[in-house]
C-alpha cells in the first residue's frame, strides 16, 4: 500500500508543529507548503534531519507551488495571520477571507479529493469559505476548534482536581470564539459528569464557571503570554488527532466545525458539534439532546457564526 500524501497549506508555528507530529506517529509522506519561499523548504530539510535520530521514514519537502499538493489525501490549512494581544478572532476575517480563496482554489484543482481541515481563524466562517471557495463535498471540509477547546477544559479540570488527564473527558460544542459552549453535563472523570462532580463538593460551582471561563479565553491567554503569535502546540496536536481518524477509518467521535444541514436545528452554516470522523470524512453529526440553558447558549453561538459569515458574503459577493 502506497504510503498516503498529507499537504500542510501555511507552513508557520503551526504548520511546522503539524509536520513535526505527523512524521512521529508516521500518518505518511508531508508536503509544507507556504507563500513565503524558502520557509516550507527550510523547515522540511530541518524535520528531514531529524529523522534518522527518530526513525520515521516520512519524506518531508517543501515548497510555494500548489502543483505540489496534488493527490494529497489529507489538506490541513494554516495559511493566513495569527493574533496579536488585544486582536479577536474576528478582526482576522477580512485578511484570511482573501487567503481561503487563493487556497480553495488550489485544493480544487490538486487536491479535489482530499479530507480537508481547516485552522485558519475565524475558524467557522473560514472553513466555510474554503468549503465554498473549493466547492469540495461538505463532508470532506471540517474545521478544527472543538478538539481543542475540550482539551483545554479537560486540562484545567484535571489540574483542579488533580487527577490524570487519562480519566477525564470533556466536551466544547458551538463557534470558536467568546460564545463557545463548554458543555459540564457531557463532561466526565471516570464517568462522573462535572454537575454530579459539584454535587458531591468535589469542585465548587464558582470553581467550575472559573474554569470554563479559562476554557472560552483560553486563546487569549496564550496570545497575551506569547505576545507575537498564538497557541500553536495543542492547536496542532488536536489536528492530527482528527487527521488520524480519518485516515486510519477509527471513527472517533470528536467536537469538529461541520457543516449542518437541519441538525441541531441550524441549516448551512459550519459550527462546532460532535461528529464521528472515519474513512468517509465527517461521517455523521452526533446529535444530543441539549437542555434548554444549553441550546440557548448554543443558538448565541450560531448567531454569531451566521454573523461573521454574513461579513464573509458583503467582502466577497461570489460566496452569496
Ligand atoms: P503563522 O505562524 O503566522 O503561520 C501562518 C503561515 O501562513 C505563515 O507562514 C504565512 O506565510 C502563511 N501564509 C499567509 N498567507 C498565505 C497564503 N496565501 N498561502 C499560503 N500560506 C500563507 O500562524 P500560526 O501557524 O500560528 O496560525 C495559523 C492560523 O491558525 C491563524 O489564522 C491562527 O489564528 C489560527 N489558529 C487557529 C486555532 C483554532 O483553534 C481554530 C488555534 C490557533 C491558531
């Protein structure tokens, strides 16, 4: 079986991460790719070299020609502007928008089969945008955000209460941004749902909201530490994570911007749900039920999604 073919579109802090992480756990031969010439060669022929010490047998190259990324069989798109402190996610929109249009059109013409996930922030309007721009199947486009997100809530839990991050589960659902929905009722240690966690004076309620409150500005934590870009470790680490499931069919169920088409009550819009993610992309959205707190929160989040795709369609008309 021929070895499969990941193309990495923006070959910065995360992209480099993503290379780096998919050579490790051998998903297949990497493509970087970047508009600023000699980055993608550099970074590749680095990774190369650290191949013989690690022993992966991934070919690693780079380049600034989208003929390069033909039959790739995974696209993780980067490309684009990160924040600055005191930037929002949104204030991305115009400069990336522009970005996602060259890149749609690049993946149409080499990659047209590829399972494609988005990182490109705002992360729901511009997987939506790459999926229009690509006119790739909504089921072969999904947005990286939820993994994330939960794992972020998951860490501050089990640094809370001290336990193993093995043992707890936890579940974001909604856009990325300051609307996201942390989900505590979904959310487990060893099975224990956070609400039964706070009945048993394990955590306090005030500690919890603290927590999911960290969880929602979580980004802006980093950006704030890191002072010239963002989050890049977990963001990468949370990509192949989706990466992996679709191209080793595992079809794990993981938080992913989808396209919904009637599920959850929202229509044509991507936004951040459970999904199982296998050999047929995004295989199928889980629907759980939502108490009526947590579709109201959810229904914000959506609002402010279908906002900055209503922003997308006044800067380029052809997405209308
Ligand atoms: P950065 O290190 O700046 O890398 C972006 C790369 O994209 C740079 O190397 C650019 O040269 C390249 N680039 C710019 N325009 C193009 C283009 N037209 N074609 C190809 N490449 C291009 O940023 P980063 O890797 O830290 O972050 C990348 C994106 O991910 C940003 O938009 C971040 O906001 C976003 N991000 C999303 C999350 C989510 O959870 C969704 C988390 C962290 C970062």
């Amino acid at each position: 079986m021929a070895r499969k073919k990941i193309a990495l579109i923006g070959s910065g802090q995360i992209g480099g991460t993503l290379a780096h992480l998919a050579a490790l756990k051998d998903l297949g031969d990497i493509v970087l790719f970047d508009i600023v010439d000699g980055v993608p060669q550099g970074k590749a022929l680095d990774l190369s070299q650290s191949a013989p010490v690690e022993g992966y047998d991934a070919s690693i190259t780079g380049t600034s020609k989208y003929e390069d990324l033909k039959d790739a069989d995974v696209v993780i798109v980067t490309a684009g502007v990160p924040r600055k402190p005191g930037m929002s996610r949104d204030d991305l929109l115009e400069i990336n928008l522009k970005v996602m249009e060259q890149v749609g059109a690049g993946i149409a013409k080499y990659a047209p089969k590829a399972f494609v996930i988005c990182i490109t922030n705002p992360l729901d309007a511009m997987v939506w945008a790459l999926q229009k721009f690509s006119g790739l199947p909504t089921n072969q486009v999904v947005g990286m955000a939820g993994v994330l997100d939960s794992s972020r809530f998951c860490h501050f839990i089990a640094d809370e209460l001290n336990v193993s991050i093995q043992d707890v589960n936890a579940f974001v659902m909604g856009g990325h941004g300051d609307t996201m929905v942390p989900l505590p009722r979904y959310s487990t240690v060893a099975g224990i749902p956070l609400t039964d966690i706070v009945k048993m004076g394990w955590m306090s309620k005030e500690k919890l909201e603290e927590i999911i409150q960290r969880t929602r500005d979580g980004g802006a934590e980093i950006v704030g530490l890191l002072k010239t870009g963002s989050a890049f470790y977990a963001p990468a680490t949370s990509a192949i994570a989706m990466a992996e499931s679709y191209l080793k069919d595992k079809k794990r169920v993981l938080p992913a911007a989808v396209y919904l088409n009637g599920e959850f009550g929202v229509k044509g819009t991507y936004v951040g749900v459970p999904v199982v993610i296998g050999a047929g992309g995004a295989e199928k959205v889980v629907e759980i039920a939502l108490n009526s707190a947590e579709q109201k929160a959810f229904d914000k989040s959506v609002g402010a999604v279908e906002g900055l795709i209503e922003a997308c369609k006044k800067i380029a008309p052809k997405l209308a």
